[in-house]
C-alpha cells in the first residue's frame, strides 16, 4: 500500500473555447443532437517525464509509453473483461435527451449517437442545421488512479464548416479516494492530504475491475451526468458570455498544475468550475485548496507568514532537500510548524514532502499555493526539523 498525496486530475483543452454570439442566441427548431462516442472500450493514459513511444487512441487522446500499445492494452484486460455487455452509449444518449427537451432555445429535433467523429462540413452535409455535436471519450489516467470524461461540444447555426460555439468539458473522478476505500477522505488519514492505493497500476486496475467493474461504472455514469451538465450550464440553458464573472474563485492541485477559475455549481461533493479560456472542469470539492488566487498574494521572508530559518529576502527558500530523488528547497518558521517549499516540480515535491512528514507523525492542517513553483505547508508540530535531515549541499 502507497500513501499519495489526493490530487484531481485536469485534461488541458486542445481548442480555444468560442462562445455563442449573443445575436445567435433565438429560439432554434428541429435541432439535432449528435453525440459521437466511438471507443467500445476503455484505454489507459500514461505520462512520463520522458523517453517512450507516442500513440493517439479516440478521441485525440495522445498517449505517452515506454512500452508498446499493445502492452498498455493487456494491462487493463481485467477491466475490459469486467465491463463486457455494459453500454456506456445507452446511458449517455438518456442523460443528453434529457438535457435537450429541458433545453428552452434550442430545440431538439433527433437526439442520435453515433461510433463515427463527424466534423465540420460532413455533419452539415448529413444532417443539415442546426446540428450541436459531441465528441466524447473516457479512460483511465495517471497509472489508473483516476477516471477522466473528455467531451468537446460544437454548434452549428450557420455555416457547416465553422462552428458558432465550441466548448470543452472535462470530468475527472475523486481520483485516489475511488480505489481508497471507505472513509480515506482527506484529514482523516496520516499526514492530512494524504490516502492509500494500490502500488502498482496493476493492482490499481484490479480495484476498478473488482465486483463487476463496479467502482468504474459508478464513476463513468457520474462522469456522463456531469458532462451533461457542464453542457446545460454553459450552453443548453443559456448561452454563457465571456464578460460574466460570477462565481467564487478557486485553486485546486492537479496533477499536472493548478487548476484555477471560478465555480459556476456546487452539488454535494462536486463543483463545476470554469478555467482556462473558458472551458469547464468537474472536480470534487473535498480537494484541498490552494489558497487565494496567485495575483493576491506576494511572499517575503516576513508575508504572509514569518519565516526565520533559511529563508533569504532575495531569493525564497535556501535550504536544499533530497527527498527520494526529488530536489526542492524549504525554509521554515521559528517553531517549524510552517514550510515554504519551492520546486520545479511542485506537486511531486508536495508529494515526498507529506510522505517524509507522515512517517514522522506529522501532520498537514493547511496548504497554500504560492505562484507557480511555491507552496506554504501549515503543520501541527516541528515538520521543518524533520525536513532538515534531508540536507544537501
């Protein structure tokens, strides 16, 4: 068993988001709604820092391995196998026919799924206008930790080359805490931020596939229901505007960064926030947060905590660490129950960071994100004389 630190998981977009022009937005008739969904089973997205084979599986999901598609393909058979005679396209058709009827301007004239990617000219030459499509696709990410929802939505009004709106909307599940088990929220286990999984992908992949595929299926039917409503609140129900600035702000770990924006919706534990150009990301709310927006805040050596041990007013934190192979630098408080880390890898850093402290019964009461390379860790005892140990010139 591994202790990770809990962190979403956030696709980038490929596109930049396009909204609706207000002049557009008028009662439109016999609209269809084409949803394409053309994987019939799920794949696995691997990343390394470098080296590897490059693949890209449906759609336009690119794939970094050092081993062969055919390797990555084996490794998640026992899911494929759980998961046989379940139909995901059932599902989404039903969650999207009922956005569409609710939908008060665009009017639904067919609702259809489809296994093919239909874009740009060919959808109009089949379907005429107006016509809203969606490319949708879902696999597993980061060594299976987590399940992530990909749907890239465009309408078209006018013309069947260019769409009049495009938008992407990402879905990622709790991550970690789905292979967990029950109870592992963040706080309640050693080191604070910290739960336990299954080491190897391998035994990642078993957790999903256990019982039926039962923890996968119940994630890629939440990941259906919230893509379709990032669909209604961006599109469906009213066109969003660029220049609406509604919504608490927010920042909240990734896995590859910071995931900042402002939440648009908040249902139990989960928000929809919208970040980037524009583009809406589905991610749980018992995250940790990162804090104030970076533009708020400016460190020294005394804001906005008092840092007296290695810290220079010049350069941020002095002492050099190796944790593990990992390279960051910290400096401390006086009684050493905050740390500023900073790193080129932050979040990696984060992680062997709340690993060493756990070991050593300390824990994380608070995290705070400072631009892009720094955090500020809040401790319940002296985490920075543990830290110090693992000194090197």
């Amino acid at each position: 068993m591994r202790w990770i630190a809990l962190a979403p998981l956030v696709l980038g977009c490929a596109a930049e988001h396009k909204y609706l022009a207000p002049e557009l937005f008028r009662r439109h008739e016999n609209t269809l709604y084409l949803c394409c969904l053309e994987q019939d089973e799920v794949y696995l997205q691997s990343h390394y820092l470098s080296g590897g084979a490059q693949s890209t599986g449906p759609g336009g999901v690119t794939t970094f391995s050092p081993v062969s598609a055919s390797e990555l393909r084996r490794e998640v058979e026992p899911l494929r196998q759980a998961l046989l005679g379940i139909d995901f396209r059932a599902q989404l058709e039903r969650e999207l026919r009922r956005a569409a009827e609710a939908s008060p301007w665009l009017v639904p004239g067919e609702v259809r799924l489809s296994r093919e990617r239909l874009m740009g000219g060919r959808t109009g030459a089949e379907a005429g206008l107006p016509a809203l499509v969606l490319s949708t696709s879902y696999f597993l990410a980061r060594d299976a930790l987590g399940l992530l929802v990909s749907t890239e939505a465009k309408l078209y009004l006018q013309d069947t080359l260019r769409p009049d709106y495009r938008g992407r909307f990402t879905y990622h599940s709790t991550g970690a805490l789905d292979l967990a088990g029950e109870g592992a929220l963040a706080g309640e286990a050693p080191g604070g931020w910290l739960v336990p999984v299954p080491e190897h992908s391998e035994e990642r992949i078993a957790a999903w596939a256990a019982n039926g595929g039962e923890k996968f299926k119940a994630a890629l039917a939440e990941g259906i229901q919230a893509t379709i409503e990032m669909l209604r609140l961006d599109l469906l129900a009213e066109p969003a505007q660029p220049d609406w600035h509604e919504g608490q702000e927010i920042e909240a770990f990734s896995l590859v960064g910071l995931a900042r924006g402002k939440v648009l919706s908040r249902n139990g534990a989960r928000v929809i926030v919208r970040y980037g150009e524009g583009d809406l990301v589905s991610m749980p709310s018992t995250l940790p947060s990162a804090g104030p927006p970076r533009a708020e805040l400016f460190t020294t050596c005394g804001s906005p905590y008092e840092l007296t041990q290695d810290c220079s007013w010049f350069s941020g934190a002095t002492r050099s660490l190796d944790l593990g192979g990992i390279h960051l630098r910290v400096a401390g408080s006086e009684k050493g129950d905050v740390v500023l880390l900073s790193s080129g890898e932050r979040l990696l850093a984060l992680q062997a960071v709340l690993e060493t402290l756990a070991a050593a019964g300390i824990a994380v009461e608070g995290l705070r994100a400072m631009g892009d390379n720094g955090l500020f860790l809040e401790l319940d005892g002296d985490g920075y004389g543990v830290l110090k140990g693992y000194t090197v010139e």
